[in-house]
C-alpha cells in the first residue's frame, strides 16, 4: 500500500521516563497495513524558539487495525521531539506514512533472538509479537543505561519470549558479555535468524555472530530522513552486496530501514 499524507488525532501523549514519551494516534484504516519495522514520518509543532520544518522520521510501536491507532515511542531530545511532547489528546499530529521496508520472518524460523537498546525496544517489539503469531520462539535481550530505563517488557514478557535484561551500571551490557550470553543461548537453541535495532555496537557484534552461526539476520538502521521516500538522498548508507561485490549507495528511508545484517557496512 503506498504511504499516506494525512492528519491523525492525537489519543495520548504520555512520559514513559524521564527520557522518553509514548504517543498513540489516530491514523484511519491504514494501522491495518503497517508492518514491524517500518515507520512514519511526522510533522512537529514550531514551540517557542524551536522551529523543526523537516518532519521526525518514528518507527511504528504498535498498530491496532481494529481501533486504527499506532503508537510511538520517543525519545525528546531536540527541538522536532521537544515539539512532538507538547501535543494533547484531540489535538491533530500530520503525518506521511507506513515508509519503507520492514521486517521479514521466514516460514521455517523455529527461534529468533531479539536484541535492542534504548528506542531501539520500540521497533522490535512488533515483530516479537509478530513472530509469536507464526508460532517463532523469542528470546530477546534488551539493553539500557540502568533499570530505570528498560522499556517495554511487558511487550516481549506477553509473548512468552525469554527475555534478558543487560544494564551498564552493572555491567552485563558489555559486548564481552553479550556476546558469551548470545553464544550460549545459541548452544542451547539454535537461533535461526538474529535482529536489531539502537545500538551500533551491538550491531557490530550481531553482524559477527551471524556469519559465525551462518544464521539470518537484520538490522533496523536510524538515520536521519527529510522526505522519507527517498528523493532527497540524504540517508544514505554503504551496502555490501555479496563477498566479492562493490559497496553501493542505498538510502534508509526507501531500500530500508530494515537491511541484512550481513550486508551493512557498520
């Protein structure tokens, strides 16, 4: 279905933490088409001396095609999100979306691993729940600075995933350890495809653990997006296409935000 440009009704607009904010919208029928991993571009409020023109590209937190509300999960940290926290219920939020290409899941998957930090939670939730729906067992790790700042559990917990919670006030979110905690789940119960989104640490390590386990594997990239539908050019990213092919240009919003993990140049 092609992206829609189109005005929302703002239901909620909540703090999560002291970082980030959860807002659900109004979009109409299109919720039912939304994908995991795919995401919006919307439109924020001009609030005091923060005058953002470009809209805030935000991946889809839910989509409820019964209700037709999507949901978002924010972090405000400039002057487009800053604005995007000052909007109420009833008021009315434009936006330009579904965009780009989402997450796949194949028939034959048996065991997926999850792995997110930060905002990056948001993304994959929906396909957590999407695998379960395809009978796909999840383990996920989900990482953060502290406890404080784990969000969404719940969502993977809902879905009878395994879920590991890695934290860097204690430690357990060092790569090192990630990485023997992965390999020993993977001995356990062979992952058949690995994703990820937030950190690109942590995708770094997921890369090199996809070749070793000669697994599947994708990664939701962030970027920063004007247009969303790839005629600016400005989220472009190196893409390697096979082991012997040059690298090419391929833009975020349009060829992604979701690419093998196996092919990105990180």
């Amino acid at each position: 279905m092609a992206a829609v440009d189109g005005k929302s009704k703002v239901i909620s607009n909540q703090w999560v933490n002291d970082n980030y904010k959860h807002i659900v919208v109004d979009v109409g029928p299109i919720a039912s088409k939304v994908q995991p991993g795919q995401f919006f571009n919307l439109s924020c409020p001009q609030v005091g001396t923060d005058k953002p023109f470009f809209r805030r590209p935000m991946s889809t937190y839910h989509a409820d095609k019964n209700t037709h509300r999507v949901e978002f999960l924010y972090k405000v940290t400039g002057a487009g999100t800053r604005g995007l926290a000052t909007l109420k219920a009833g008021e009315d939020l434009s936006f330009l979306g579904p965009l780009g290409k989402g997450f796949s899941l194949k028939s034959h998957y048996r065991h997926i691993l999850v792995v997110g930090r930060g905002v990056g939670l948001a993304t994959l939730a929906p396909l957590a729940e999407h695998a379960s729906s395809m009978n796909i067992q999840v383990t996920a790790i989900l990482s953060a600075q502290d406890s404080g700042r784990l969000m969404s559990q719940h969502r993977f917990h809902d879905v009878n995933a395994t879920v590991f919670e890695v934290t860097d006030d204690d430690g357990s979110s060092e790569v090192d350890k990630v990485k023997a905690l992965i390999e020993e789940i993977n001995q356990k119960n062979k992952i058949d495809s690995i994703y990820t989104c937030g950190s690109v640490r942590l995708s770094k390590l997921l890369q090199q653990l996809a070749i070793t386990f000669d697994c599947d594997g994708e990664v939701a990239l962030e970027q920063h997006m004007a247009c969303g539908i790839g005629m600016c050019y400005c989220c472009v990213r190196p893409i390697k296409v096979g082991e012997k092919q040059p690298q090419v240009s391929k833009r975020v919003c349009y060829d992604g935000p979701v690419f093998q993990i196996k092919e990105v140049v990180l």
